[in-house]
C-alpha cells in the first residue's frame, strides 16, 4: 500500500485525504496511519488547503477536513 500511495501521488500531484481513501476502499481514519508512516520517513507532506470563502462554508467541501488536507511526494 506504500508503494501505491507514493505511486498515486507521483502520478496525480497531489491528492487529498478523501481521494486517496476512496482509491483504496477505506475509510478516510483508517487510511492516516499509513499515511503518517510515509511522513515520518518524509517520502510525503501534507498540505491543507485554504477556503476560498473565508471561513464562511455551510456544507461545501471545504468544510470536511478529509477534502481540505492533501498529501504530496516530499518531505
């Protein structure tokens, strides 16, 4: 699944929390472990995304964490 991961990310750039869960069928909790593994060997970041309303979202996407937090390859 690491490997895939690191796979995923080089091909697409950057992906967020809920993509990269949805890739592998899980849910978006259980795939951060595996994630925080590849941040501790720096081989990922994490990247959070600003809204685009200010802070004012009611139900958009930028109002679930899983959409707002990325991941890319880097350390």
């Amino acid at each position: 699944m690491l490997t895939e991961i690191l796979e995923l990310l080089e091909k697409h750039g950057r992906l967020s929390l809920r993509e990269l869960a949805g890739y592998f069928g899980m849910e978006p909790a259980a795939l951060e472990p595996v994630l925080d593994v590849l941040m501790r060997k720096e081989r990922i970041r994490a990247v959070s995304a600003e809204c685009s309303t200010a802070g004012s979202c009611k139900g958009c996407s930028c109002s679930s964490r899983e959409d707002m937090l990325s991941f890319e390859i880097g350390g």
